[in-house]
C-alpha cells in the first residue's frame, strides 16, 4: 500500500488524486489536506460567480473525493498545525498543490494606498474567501483602474459593470451583490502596458463585454494594428483581437448609452499610485511603444487617469514553506518536472506558476503521479493515515471531513438567494458551525 498526501484540494489536488487511483488502483491511499474546511481551491474562490459552468467541475472532483481511497482533511493548515517533515515522515509521497494565493506586487509607488487592492484579495471578496470577506471595497467613486490584460482582469471589469439581474444564478457573495448594487462606479479603465496583440485574455469572456446590460466596452482604434497583421496570430487570439476591433470607436464619436464605460487604455504602463490623504485618487501612466522583441518600452510621455479605486490583476505567486526549495522570481516551488526531491513534489500553480486554465493542471496532475512511481517503486509503507490520524487527535486538530463537508454545502444551498445554487459561508468558524445542520 502506497500512501500520499496531497496538500490543498484545488484542481491540481484532485487531478493528481485522481491519477494516483489510475495508476495504483486499491493499492493507493490519498489525503487530501486544505486549510480551509471547504474543497476545490480557486474553483470556489477565484473562478467567477457568473461562470457556473466553469464552477461546475468540482462535480468531476466530487467523484474522485467519495471513492474508499481519497479523503478529505479540511481546515488543517500544512505549515502551520503540522509540517512538511511530519507528514513525510507518515507519507510515501507529500505533494505540493498550494497554489498560488499571493497577489504578485505592481512595484510601483503608492501601492498601499487606501481603496487600491491586488485581484485576489478583490475577487477573494466577491466569492466569499474568508481571508478577504471583510475587504470592504468603497464602490462610491466614479472611475476603477483594474490593471492587466488577462481574463482576470476581465472578470473584475465585467463584475463591477453587472446589475444585480445579470447576478441570477451565479453564486457571488450576499456583502458583494449589496455593495455593487450600491456602487456610482460609471468608468471602467483597463490598463496593459502592451497592445491589443499582446493581450492573454479569451474570446468568450470578451465577447460577453458586449453583451452587458450596463456596460459598453471601447477601444481607440489607434492602439489596433493593422488588420492584415491579425494573420499572424493564433485563432484564439485571432478571435479575441476581432472582439476589440469591433469595440473600437474614435473617442470622440464614442456615445454610450448605458452608465458603464469599459475603456481599454492599451500601451500603457502604471508608474505610481497618486494619494491625497492615504486615499487613490489618480493612476500615473507613461505611454509605451513595442520595441523589436515586443517588449514595453516608456516613451517618456506622461498622464494621469483620476480614480477612485485600484485593482492589480498582473498575476500571482505560491506561498513558500519553511523548508521547502523556492524560486523566489517565478513565485512557485523549486522543482523538476514536478519533483522536488523524492518523496515531495508539486504540481499546479505551486509548480508551474499561475497560468494555463483549469484544465491545464490534469496533465500536471498525472505527470507527477509518474515521478511518484519511478521514486517509490514498488516501495511505499509508511503509516499513512492512522499516523496522521493519531498527530490529529494528539495536536487536538478539528479536522472536517468531505462527509462535514456536504453538510457545509447543504446548509449554504439552504440559504441561497432565489435563483442562486448557494450562499456562501465567509467565515470560517461558520463553515464549521454548519456542519452540526441536522
Ligand atoms: C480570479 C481567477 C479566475 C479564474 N478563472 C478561470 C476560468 O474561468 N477558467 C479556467 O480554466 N481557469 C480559471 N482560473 C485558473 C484556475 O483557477 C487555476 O488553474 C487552478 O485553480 C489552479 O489550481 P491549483 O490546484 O494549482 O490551485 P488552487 O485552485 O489555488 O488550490 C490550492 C488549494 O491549496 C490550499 N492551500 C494553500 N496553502 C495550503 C496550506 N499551507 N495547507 C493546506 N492547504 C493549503 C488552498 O486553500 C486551496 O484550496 C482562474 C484563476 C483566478 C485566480
């Protein structure tokens, strides 16, 4: 018998699970540990409320979570209430899938001003993560700089443009959906510092700007390259680059006849945050060309974009744990194909770094699974979960189940809003608390 820990239960948790059972059939056992008592990472708590559908692969995880061999070891933070040494001493294999939480820093002057936050902290609030909950966004000014020219920052575009009817059915959290019904925000800026052919944002989520009750998206058709240079770029991108183009209006004929304006601001590179008081009231910017490599280069011209509120959505960086390797300038584990060293692995964000979609983790799931097996062989037999289950008991660990956990789910699907598949829990000792439901 092999037995494995994998730490965090998000996508590249459960792939990995998934195809530790693939290879060792019964002759496997997997724990899944999360600090948080709820699974499935940023499924639950990055991927956007209205996307349902994307959300909707944790029903795949669900299946590898209820088979005899997984189990789910919640609100146990590694690091924290037991560390990587232990766990290797009870475990054939430990393997990394932290992810990665941490909002990578702009570098720019003025960053800690008041109302100017990094996307996972801003959409950890709109989805209910109990880390952010509390963040308390003031949506009563009339501008947003959200910064990036990822998906990322399209989901915080478009949730901050949404009325409360375009809500229906997704699961954004009940402080969030208030306060955005409340918001003044008419002014959407979406700042890179590249052009249109340089942006990793996808057609779909572009194409829906289109279709916003409230919001009109724009581009100057100056920032759009040549029509026939499109034939360089992949079909996706292709795609992608053919919904700005039909965003594109001069400024000065631009009418829009809803209250959210969604401007793109291409070739433009944030230099500081400008605060009166502690408080965000500009974005600096200084205009950039490409130069041969493609790469932003200042052009020396400067503005300011007046704002109220800042949102950095320019990427993220993995956790590090005492003892781990760290390659501090990607933000994720030191690691080769995976391994760290035999017997601790990683794979996921905490591997790759924050890119590639959901999807792209099964492969890095599978990969490491690989790893695993050249190392053990047909070794394995440490003590695996009765070990834990002793260092639990031991440390008084209130360990939740994926049992605790479908009650969670039941109680949050109990609360919901009409028409919404729940209402989140945002506070830990709640989730826990829900779990006694009858
Ligand atoms: C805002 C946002 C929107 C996205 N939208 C999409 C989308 O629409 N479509 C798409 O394909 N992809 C999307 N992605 C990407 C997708 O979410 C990631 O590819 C995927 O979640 C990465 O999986 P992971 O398992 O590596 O990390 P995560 O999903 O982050 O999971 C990590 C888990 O580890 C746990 N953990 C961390 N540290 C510890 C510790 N010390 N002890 C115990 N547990 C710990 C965390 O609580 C978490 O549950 C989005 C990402 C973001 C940030």
């Amino acid at each position: 018998m092999r037995h494995i820990a994998i730490i965090g239960s998000g996508p590249a948790g459960y792939y990995t699970a998934e195809a530790a059972q693939k290879h060792w059939g019964d002759d496997v056992k997997v724990d899944i540990f999360d600090m948080l008592p709820v699974p499935y990472g940023l499924i639950r708590t990055g991927v956007a409320p209205d996307h349902q559908s994307i959300k909707a692969v944790s029903r795949r995880y669900e299946q590898t979570a209820l088979s005899d061999n997984v189990r789910f070891v919640g609100n146990v933070a590694v690091g924290e209430d037991v560390s990587i040494a232990e766990l290797q001493s009870l475990y054939d294999a430990v393997v990394l899938a932290t992810g990665a939480p941490n909002d990578k820093p702009a570098g720019i002057p003025g960053e800690g001003a008041e109302n100017v936050f990094g996307s996972a902290s801003f959409v950890g609030w709109y989805n209910g993560h109990p880390q952010f909950a509390k963040l308390a966004p003031d949506l009563s000014v009339g501008t947003a700089v959200v910064i990036g020219n990822g998906n990322v920052a399209l989901d915080v575009a478009r949730i901050l443009a949404k009325t409360t009817a375009e809500f229906t059915g997704s699961d954004i959290v009940g402080h969030a959906l208030h306060a955005l019904e409340a918001s003044h925000i008419d002014h959407v800026v979406i700042l890179g510092r590249r052009g249109p052919h340089q942006i990793a944002m996808t057609p779909k989520e572009l194409g829906e700007l289109a279709h916003l009750s409230r919001g009109c998206p724009r581009v100057d058709p100056a920032d759009l390259p040549p029509r026939e240079d499109d034939a360089l770029l992949e079909p996706g991108q292709r795609k992608s680059v053919d919904h700005l183009r039909s965003f594109a209006v001069i400024p000065e004929d631009f009418r829009c006849d809803k209250p959210v304006e969604i401007e793109f601001d291409f070739f433009a590179s944030p230099l500081r945050i400008v605060e009166q008081d502690g408080r965000v009231r500009a974005v600096e910017v200084e205009r950039t060309r490409l130069d041969e490599q493609g790469r932003a280069v200042g052009t020396g011209e400067t503005y300011q974009i007046p704002c109220g509120l800042v949102v950095t959505c320019i990427g993220y960086k993995t956790s590090p744990i005492a003892g781990v390797p760290f390659e501090e300038a990607a933000g994720r584990f030191a690691n080769h194909e995976g391994r760290i060293v035999p017997g601790l692995y990683c794979v996921g964000w905490a591997r790759r770094g924050p890119s590639g979609t959901i999807g792209t983790n099964r492969p890095d799931g599978f990969g490491v699974i690989e790893r695993i097996a050249e190392d053990i062989g047909s070794g394995g037999g440490k003590q695996g979960r009765p070990g834990f289950d002793a260092l639990a008991q031991a440390r008084k660990l209130d360990v939740v189940t994926f049992r605790d956990w479908k009650k969670i789910e039941e109680a949050e699907a109990g609360r919901a809003r009409e028409g919404a598949p729940r209402e989140k829990f945002t506070d830990v000792a709640e989730m826990i608390a829900a779990r006694e439901t009858p």
